[in-house]
C-alpha cells in the first residue's frame, strides 16, 4: 500500500479497560487480512523509559530485541502478533524532552522560543510516523497512554489532532476505549461517562470515529443509538467490547463486532483478504479445552501485582496449550517462604520457577524454593535472578562454599560468585546502562538444553548487571552441575543445569520475551511438560 494508514486510540473514563489488548486485537486481525501492521505506545511520563520504575508502578518492563526497555504494552503486541517490536515502538514524553532540548542545546533553534506548540507536538508526530516507515508498514496503530483530560496527555492529543489533519479523512481515524458502568441498584448501563469523555476530546478538537464500549453487559440496539447520537459517531461504529474470561478471545469478539472492517472502510480500503485466525483458534481451542492442571509456582517478590511478572504469566499460557494443561501459577512470596502457610503451598508443587528480580528483599526464601526443588527433584527453572540464586544454593549446600553470595546482596562478600560485569563496574548512570536486548548464546552439544532447542547457537534478551563469576568455573563444575550455555564472545556463563535431576534449569536470560501464540517458547514447553509428568505421578 503506497499510502501509509495511521489509527489512534485514546481511552476515556478510566485507566486499565485494555487499550493495549484492544490495540493488539485489531492489529492482529488487520494481519490476519494482509495487511503489514505494527503497533506503538506514546506513554506520558517523564521518566526516559519504564527501566527504571518499580514493577509495582507500572508492571513488567518489556525488553525488545534492541535492548530498549518498555511498556509492557509491547509484550502483548509481540504475543499477539509474532513480530518484533523495536525502540521506536515505545515513546515517553521523557525521551521527546530529552530530544527538543539536546537538539535546543546545539543551536538547532537559535533565535526562537522552544515550546510545547510546535516543538514537543512536531517530534511527536516525527515519531508516530517514523515507525511506519521504518519497516514499511501499511498501517500503524498508535495507543496514546493514560486518558483523555490528563494534563501530561495533552501535547499526544494535539499531535494527533495536527496529524490527523495533515493526514486527511481517509488515512487516519481514532478509535476512543471507554467504560460503560453498570449500576447495580437501578439496573442498568450508564452513557454519561463516556459521553463526557467524548465531550473532553471533542474540547481538544477530535472527533472519535469509532467507540470501543467495555462493559459486563451487552449493548442494546437502543443504547447503541443512543451513544451514536451523542458522541456523534455511525451507530455501527458503537462497539461492544465485553469483558472477556481470556484476552486471547479478544480477537475474535472484535471479528464479531467487525471493528476490523469498519476500521478498513473508514481508512478508505475496500479490499480485504478473508481473515485467517486458523492457528490463533487451534491454539485457543487447546488452552480452553486442555484435560489436566499442573501447579507451577512463580516465586518472587513482587507477586501480588500479576502484572510484574506478565510474560512469564503470558509463557505459561502458550507452553500449556502445547501440552494440554492448564498451568495454575501458584503466586509464592519470596519473603514469606519461612513461613508455614507459604511454605506448605511449595511443598505442592509441580514445577517452581524462580522469577528475575533485583536487591536483597526476598533473597533467603529464593534460595530455600532452589534447595527445595534440587533436593526433592520438582521441576525447577531459575530466570535471571533466578539462575543467579541457582549457583548461590549450589555454591553454599553442595560445594561447601557457605559465604558464597552476590555482590548484589553484599558487596563485601568473601566469595563473589555472582558478581558485576566487567563493563558494568565504572557505570556511574542506572538508566538504561544494563546489559540488555539480544544476545547469542552457545549451546553444549548433548546438554539438556541444547536437545529442548534442538539447536546449539540461539539468541536471547537480557537484562541484568550480575552474572556468573568465572573465576568460580572450574569450582562449580561437577558430574551433575554443568555450564551449558555461554556466550561466545565473552565466555559468560548464560545457562546452567544439574544432570541428576529430572528438570533444572538456569538461564541468566529471559525467554519469557520471546513466547508467542504462534511460537511458545521451547524451555517453557518443556518445562510445563516436565511438571505434567511429576503431576501424573502424583
Ligand atoms: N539483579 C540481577 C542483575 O542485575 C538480576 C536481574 C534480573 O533478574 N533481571 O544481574
């Protein structure tokens, strides 16, 4: 398509109704029809990425194959999708401040006024557009976080306004997610809210062309009307978006709703491939129909928020369709593993997955689930942080290296066997300075994990300072404990695992980026497979 076609969506009402679900929805099922696709999320805040943010702020941060870190917005646009996302998919207003006032710096403005109008709008409409060129896309779905009304939003919303202008009728739209509540007490579903947040964004010269409603009760035709007339869209264009028990059902509820269709006509394209879900409705048929549960715990420390650890979450989905089991994920409180309750809930485990994480808080009740699961051979799958607490336990019960420990935890440790990267060691900036995105690893041949990806050179996304100390290789090294994967360059150590053992397995990098729908990732397969078969002994 030579024309580029750009669609907006904002959200109205409240926070958290799924833009990004809804988003990846379309986007998917413009996809599924031919059409070349890509999402990006223009996040509000100051800070220059969601890197430096405590996962109880704002969730998992995502990391993409070139090492930026962002929203997790982008994991579920990549699950959805099966593409990569890159840097230029994710925009804070951090990062369009730090670029007016590099470039004001240099003179590039000298003898004017830097100002929100035109200078922070005129960059955020560079941005929008520069995805879609960049990977020649046919159309570009753009998510405005945060809501209409939001002070820090306005500049995304004058930008949009600007380009949707620029753009013309039929190459842009926007698409306004709102909630439609429902009252209890007098029976019934309430338009206001939304007509209101319309109101808000016709305030700053928009016009939605599409509502989204999210709402726990379908919309009648009368209501439907109603939100027509009032928020001046076709009545066609009301969509209702019920909550649904997956958001892998999404896609399809959209096709029911035929946002995808309308969306097309009103960018002026007429022509459409039918839409092919086959594989994305194979995978859904097994994970709503699969015979049996395995118990998986996820220990960590940020695990009353499931957002912290969403692509983990996400990954257990995708490998447990592919064994036809239902993987329940058992939330274990890093903290309290000394505690009788948490403890009994390890003790009734098919499989334990020590989860990424940073500081000290948790760190005991980490190393104890490790012990725990060496010891009583139960399936176990150390993640970053977790591959780290792997050796410590190692180190400390099996080698007789009692202080061994991270300087992470203690910078004065006797025995350093996890310790800060060479180039990490003069950093004097946190943001953005860890090891991160893609990075090759070498598999050994007839490991355990070289036989599950069924490779022996694969690329992973990292994230994290530590790694493993070298000078502690050959210490570590037995006839059960073994170094299996490395970096070629550099010799670091990115996977371990224990031979006499059913499932144990360590990697200092995080898979869980890289699972789709339409490609689940082979160690979390295996491991959910490993866990249906300690679950059948039962
Ligand atoms: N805190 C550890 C490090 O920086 C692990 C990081 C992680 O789990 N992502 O190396």
């Amino acid at each position: 398509m030579s024309q580029k076609k750009y669609i907006f969506v904002t959200g109205g009402v409240s926070s958290s109704l799924g833009k990004g679900i809804i988003a990846a929805s379309l986007a998917k099922l413009l996809q599924s029809r031919g059409f070349k696709t890509t999402i990006q999320k223009l996040d509000p805040y100051i800070n220059i990425d969601p890197g430096t943010l405590n996962p109880y702020e704002h969730g998992e941060c995502f990391v993409t194959e070139d090492g930026a870190e962002t929203d997790l917005d982008l994991g579920h646009y990549e699950r959805f999708l099966n593409v990569n996302t890159s840097q230029a998919n994710n925009v804070t207003t951090g990062r369009i401040y730090r670029h007016i006032i590099n470039r004001e710096r240099k003179g590039d403005f000298l003898g004017k006024t830097v100002q929100v109008v035109p200078h922070i709008t005129d960059e955020i409409k560079r941005r929008i557009q520069l995805v879609g060129e960049e990977g020649d896309y046919d159309i570009v779905i753009t998510e405005i976080g945060g809501t209409v009304g939001d002070i820090e939003s306005l500049p995304y919303i004058e930008a949009v306004r600007q380009l949707k202008w620029e753009l013309g009728e039929e190459n842009s739209l926007v698409i306004h997610l709102t909630l439609i509540p429902y009252l209890s007490a007098a029976r019934e579903l309430k338009t206001k809210p939304t007509q209101h947040s319309v109101k808000t964004l016709m305030e700053s010269g928009i016009n939605a062309d599409i509502l989204v409603c999210r709402t726990e009760h379908n919309l009648s035709e009368h209501l439907k009307q109603k939100l027509a007339l009032f928020c001046n869209v076709n009545k066609d264009s009301v969509i209702e978006s019920l909550d649904a028990s997956t958001i892998y059902d999404v896609p399809n509820l959209m096709l029911e709703q035929r946002l995808d269709e309308i969306t097309l006509k009103k960018l002026g394209i007429y022509k459409w491939n039918d839409s092919d879900l086959e594989s994305w409705n194979d995978f859904l048929r097994k994970h709503k129909n699969a015979s049996d549960v395995v118990k998986i715990g996820l220990v960590g420390k940020y695990v009353e928020l499931q957002d912290s650890y969403k692509s983990i979450l996400e990954s257990f989905i995708h490998a447990g369709a592919m064994n036809d089991v239902n993987v329940e994920v058992v939330s274990i409180h890093s903290e309290f593993i000394a505690d009788k309750k948490e403890r009994r809930k390890v003790e009734d485990l098919d499989g334990i997955l020590v989860a990424p994480g940073f500081g000290e808080r948790g760190i005991k009740g980490k190393i104890a689930a490790v012990k725990y699961a060496r010891e009583n051979k139960v399936p176990f799958f150390g993640i970053c942080l977790g591959l780290q607490m792997a050796v410590i336990e190692y180190c400390r019960n099996v080698k007789g290296l009692k202080k061994a420990n991270s300087t992470e935890m203690n910078s004065r440790t006797p025995e350093p066997v996890i310790d800060l990267m060479k180039e990490q060691k003069n950093l004097k900036e946190k943001g953005g300075t860890m090891r991160l995105g893609a990075w090759k690893c070498k598999l050994k041949a007839r490991s355990r994990i070289a036989g599950i990806y069924q490779e022996t050179v694969i690329s992973e996304r990292h994230r994290h300072r530590f790694e493993f100390n070298n000078k502690y290789l050959d210490q570590l090294e037995d006839d059960n404990m073994i170094c299996s994967g490395k970096n070629p360059k550099t010799g670091l150590v990115e996977a371990i695992e224990l031979k006499d053992h059913p499932w144990f397995i360590g990697v200092q990098y995080h898979p869980e980026y890289k699972s789709t729908v339409a490609s689940p990732h082979p160690l979390f397969v295996s491991f959910v497979q490993a866990a249906k078969e300690l679950a059948s002994k039962r």
